[in-house]
C-alpha cells in the first residue's frame, strides 16, 4: 500500500465553484410583445414574441392534448391561453399587441382569455390573407 496523495485547491479554483453556475436559458424581463394567433378549422396556434420578433412561447391545442375536430373549438383556444400565462409568469411580456390569423371560432375566445389572464391589450390586428381576385378557383366537385 502506498500514500494517498491528496490535491490541494487553490484560491481560484476555490472561488470559481463557490460562484453560482449561470443558467444556458435567459431569464431576461421583458416588459412588451407580439402573441399571434393563427386559428384554422383544425388548430390553433398560440405564439409570443419579444419585440424583435424573437420567439418567447408557444402552445397549440394539439399539443394540450386535444384531439380532431376539438383543437379548433373555443374551449381549446382558452386553454392554449392559459397554458401560455403558465410559461410567461416569470419572464413576461405583459403588454402585448395581438396579431390574429385564420377564420375559426377559436380566435375571438382567444382574445378574451388573454384580457381575462391579465394581458394589456395595446392593439388587435387581423393580418388574415385576402385574395384580391388571383388564379382562377378550382371548379366545383360534383358527388
């Protein structure tokens, strides 16, 4: 049996582990934003953004567990809503401009339950695409 060397540390190797190890996600304020939600007749989709344009979160229905036709029903949309002030209560932003795209019933519960959760609504855009009269339709199908 031989010695056991033991190795000393030293002073900035001691000052090194007793700082506290930095966090890889930032957990930066931010005080405005964009939340845009796109409701199709499938899905809706929740997502917020820093001013920037930096994605902050999102939820869908489809990732909440709700399955077919009821992803796209109003019930789903607040609780996408509410799922996402889960995700935003640390970090923010509180006061949000709301960007809706798409045409089903989910988009208006949508925005309710974001003024019910405590959200300051500055501005509500519809930024749904409109044709203004582009290719022809495809014609009609006969059964």
């Amino acid at each position: 049996m031989g010695k056991v060397k033991v190795a000393q540390k030293t002073q900035d190797e001691n000052l090194k582990e007793a700082a506290p190890a930095k966090s890889s996600k930032s957990a930066k304020r931010i005080d405005k934003g964009r939340v845009y939600i796109k409701s199709s007749y499938n899905n809706t989709l929740i997502s917020v953004t820093d001013d920037k344009g930096n994605l902050v979160a999102w939820a869908s229905a489809g990732s909440l567990g709700f399955a077919g036709p009821k992803k796209a029903t109003p019930f789903a949309a607040s609780k996408v809503v509410t799922a996402l002030a889960e995700k935003l209560k640390k970090t923010g932003p509180m006061d949000i401009d709301v960007y809706v795209n798409g045409v089903s019933s989910g988009r208006d519960s949508a925005i309710r339950s974001l003024a019910n959760q405590g959200f300051n609504i500055l501005s509500v855009s519809d930024i749904t695409p409109i044709p203004h009269n582009g290719p022809k339709p495809k014609k009609i199908r006969r059964v």
